[in-house]
C-alpha cells in the first residue's frame, strides 16, 4: 500500500512540476549551489566553501542534490504562489558528507516554498528559516 501511494504521489508530482505557473517559477529549474541555512541552530552546520553542494531542479519534475560525497535525488512540484513541495530525497550512502550536507537533505523534504530575488533563491521552511542557494551559471 505505501509503495502504490509513492508511485502515485511521484507520477503527480511529475505531471505538475516546473510547467504549471511558468511565470513564478520560470527561474526555479536551473542549478543552484547551496550556500547559507538562515536559521537559530545553522551555527551548528557550517559548510565547506571547497565542496559546492548542488541542488538541480529539472523541467521534468525531479531534483538532484550534489553532496560533498553523496548524491540524491527526487521528484518536486510548485504551485501558485512560490508553493513548493519536494519529496524527501533517495541518497547514494557513502560515508562522510558533512554535517551541512546531511542537514541540507534532512531540511529540503520540508520546504514549503521559494522566493527568487536576483540570483538568490530562498527555500522556505516553516518554524526553521530557510535555505539561501546562489545560481550556477
């Protein structure tokens, strides 16, 4: 029963990813290097500026996630008003991604929505703060 409702739940994530409200989220389906988490416990997870970690969203509805030594990935959908829903990420499981990785693909499941400003894309969490990523162009 809980596979059946995972394959329905990623198949309607697909249908409905980055084409359903192209003019919010037109920017949203690119590469974005994770930078900051902006939250009360981020002290508790720096990030190595030697390691980009990488989020890709595709047009296709599925996300990447480049980690210091893991990769993951997954399906999203976004919805009117920045609404954003990604479901938690399946990961390689090698050893020793720091601690800003791990917590980078613990968090992203409970993203909520995203603010674009610029170059900067926001994922927001609720009651946490948010994840800040830059575009890599």
């Amino acid at each position: 029963m809980k596979t059946s409702f995972l394959s329905i739940l990623i198949l309607l994530l697909t249908l409905t990813s980055c084409k359903e409200d192209e003019d919010s989220i037109n920017n949203l389906c690119q590469t974005w290097e994770a930078k900051n988490f902006m939250s009360l416990e981020s002290v508790a997870y720096p990030k190595n500026e030697n390691k980009p970690i990488l989020v890709t969203f595709r047009k296709d509805g599925t996300y990447s996630l480049k980690l210091d030594i893991n990769n993951c990935g997954g399906a999203f959908t976004s919805g009117n008003d920045n609404q954003l829903l990604i479901v938690s990420p399946a990961c390689t499981e090698a050893c020793c991604d720091s601690k800003f990785s791990e917590k980078l693909a613990l968090t992203i499941s409970r993203v909520t929505s995203f603010d674009i400003e610029g170059k900067t894309l926001k994922l927001n969490v609720p009651q946490w703060g948010y994840i800040e990523l830059e575009l890599v162009e």
